[in-house]
C-alpha cells in the first residue's frame, strides 16, 4: 500500500511541475502582449494630453448674443474638409439656441466691406471692424487639423481635429478656445480589427466636444 501511494504521489508531483513549466511558457509569451497593449494605451494618452479649452475668466460669456463664424483654416489634404466642419458647426451651435448665428452669405459680405484678406486668421483689428459691420458680438475662427481616414497596417478609421477661438469684437481679445479630437485607431480596433465610426458621426461627436467648452 505504500508502495502505491508514493508512486500516486510521484505522478501528482510530475503533474504540478508540467503545470508550472507551462504556465511560465504561457507568461513569457503573455508579456510582450501585455506591453504592447500599454505602450498603446499610452502612446494614445499622449496625444491627448495638454490644455484643450481657454475661457477668459474676465469675459462674460452672456454678454454673447450674434457670433460670425468665419471660414475654417484647412491643414488635411481634404479640399473641402474645412467647409464642412464649418457648416456642421454653425447648424450644431444655432440649434442649441443660445447664440444667433449669422448666415455665411452674411459673414462673406462683411468680410469683403472689412476688406479683410486673411479670413482664417483675421487680427485683432479686423475682428473688431467685421464686428461693426455685421453687428456681432464675436467672431469665431477654427482650424481643422485632421479630417478624413487614418491607417495602422490592415486597421483603418475616420478622425476629425479641431482648434476653435472666440474674438469678442469690442476689443479684439481672445476670450476662449478650445480644441477636440474624434475618431481614429482605437486599442480595440488594433486588437480585434474594424472601420470605426462614420465620418459624420465622428465630426458630430468633435463638435458636441467643443460646444460642451463653450457652455
């Protein structure tokens, strides 16, 4: 009898050291995995990171009653991306109510009787005389950064970055800015592939980013 036990016993003893041989085989090749996954994670913390709003604590915002927003800078190889974001935008910050927002065809004119030439980037001068001219309380400017497809290997997504400003027209100042950035290559989509969000979806979702900065 005890004979056969220890021989039980040997056989049990072998099962737990091929159990252990495995489960170290099974974590050295879980490691690099796992530290792939977080150079990922914060790799796309990074590029989050910094300031993305600016009020001007001395700057009524209610005091904000008609805004002209004027034409997008335009920083992607999308010819039209700028145009796009600005019209979606100017829907989106009407809809809420809060501010009138003066038709483009309105802005264009003001801008031609202000002569201004660089309408993505106006100064302080010519946000100041748009202002007189078509009875704004503030002038909106912005720059979108991204716009359109972005690619990891077989991975593809949709992104859209923008930078906003408010120029308040009495004295040329900037009194908010703020910055988002939707979409792209999510760690799930590197993990387990797909075409992530619409474009329309994905630019909606920047705007009601910023417009929660404005308010």
């Amino acid at each position: 009898m005890f004979t056969i036990n220890m021989v039980g016993v040997t056989f049990i003893l072998r099962g737990i050291n091929k159990m252990e041989i495995n489960t170290r085989g099974v974590f050295r090749k879980a490691v690099p995995i796992l530290l792939s996954l977080l150079l990922v994670f914060l790799s796309a913390c990074a590029s989050r990171s910094g300031p993305e709003v600016y009020h001007d604590p001395n700057f009524d915002m209610a005091s904000v009653r008609i805004v002209a927003v004027m034409p997008f800078e335009n920083l992607t190889k999308e010819t039209l991306a700028s145009s796009r974001v600005r019209d979606v935008f100017m829907n989106m910050l009407l809809s809420t109510g809060a501010l009138y927002v003066l038709p483009a065809g309105e802005v264009a004119r003001g801008m031609a009787r202000a002569g201004i030439e660089k309408s993505t980037a106006p100064s302080a001068e010519d946000a100041v005389k748009l202002g007189g001219i078509v009875k704004a309380d503030a002038v909106i400017t912005g720059v979108v950064r991204e716009y359109g497809e972005v690619r990891s290997s077989t991975t593809m997504a949709n992104v859209v970055s923008l930078s906003l400003q408010m120029i308040e027209t009495q004295t040329g100042r900037v009194v908010w800015t703020a910055s988002s950035t939707k979409g792209g290559i999510t760690t799930g989509d590197r993990l387990f592939g797909g075409g992530g969000q619409p474009m329309d979806d994905v630019t909606r979702a920047a705007i009601i980013d910023v417009l929660n900065k404005l308010f």
